[in-house]
C-alpha cells in the first residue's frame, strides 16, 4: 500500500507481466548451491529468463492508499530511485497462518528441505489479542486522511 504517490522517480516497483506463468525455479533448478552467498548468481540466472523470454519491465506507479496484490511467483523488486530527496513510503504486508512451517527455498537443496517459524505471528486468537501500542492503521490514518 502505498504510503505517498509513488511514481517514476522515487523508485516505484518494477515487475515484469507474464512472468508468473513461468515454472517456478529453485537455486539448484538454475545450477546453483543454498544461501545467501549466491543470491547475486541467482539474480543474474533471473535476469538471464527474462531475457530469454523477452520479458518487458512495468512500473508499479500508484497514488497514495492505493494498493497492489501480486502473484507469488511475479517477477519484481524496486526500480532505482531518480530523485534522491524524495522517499517512497509504503507498508508491504506478507500474511502467514498460525502452526504453519514455511518452506525456505534459498536454503533448502535436494537432499534437505529447510522450512521457518516465523517468530512475528501472534498464536492469540484474534478475539483475545490486544495491541500493546496503537495499530499500523491508527498511527497512520491522519497522514492519510490529510
């Protein structure tokens, strides 16, 4: 969700249409070990389908609380930013679900699958969770409404 207008030059996202009907690769499928260490080489492998597939980069250009929803397996990241006295606020939410382990394809290779716990997901009922400072929501709304 977009925080402020967000346009071509404050760094909007950049995604390439078509991209999420391709197979979905691992670092393996595209020759390459597990880690972090080799998330420039996958980048460059990335980088090297999308040229292969004649790919056509767009821009996420959104007005202030507009949102986007996007496809998993799209293509996508941030587009450099042309104007360096500009920000590009926005608020990017990834939903888990309670009791679920998820699979960590950066670090997980043939022989073992690595999954996480991610830490942050309450495990109170929402009916029973309270707030210990103001929502995300609250603490923003009068920028928004402005």
């Amino acid at each position: 969700m977009a925080l402020e207008d967000i346009d071509a030059d404050n760094g909007p996202l950049i995604y390439y249409p078509g991209s999420h009907r391709l197979p979905e690769y691992s670092m393996q499928d595209l020759g390459l070990g597990t880690g972090y260490e080799y998330y420039k080489d996958y980048e460059q492998k990335v980088q090297g389908l999308i040229n292969k597939h004649a790919l056509q980069p767009e821009y996420g250009t959104i007005k202030k609380v507009e949102a986007l929803i996007r496809h998993a397996n799209l293509l996508q990241g941030g587009a450099p930013q042309k104007d360096m006295s500009r920000s590009r606020h926005s608020q990017v939410t990834h939903y888990y679900f309670a009791d679920c382990e998820y699979y960590t394809p950066m670090n997980s290779d043939g022989k073992s699958v690595r999954y996480r716990r991610p830490e942050w997901v309450a495990d109170v009922p929402l009916d029973e969770y309270v707030p210990v400072r103001p929502s995300l929501l609250e603490r923003i709304k009068p920028r928004l409404i402005r």
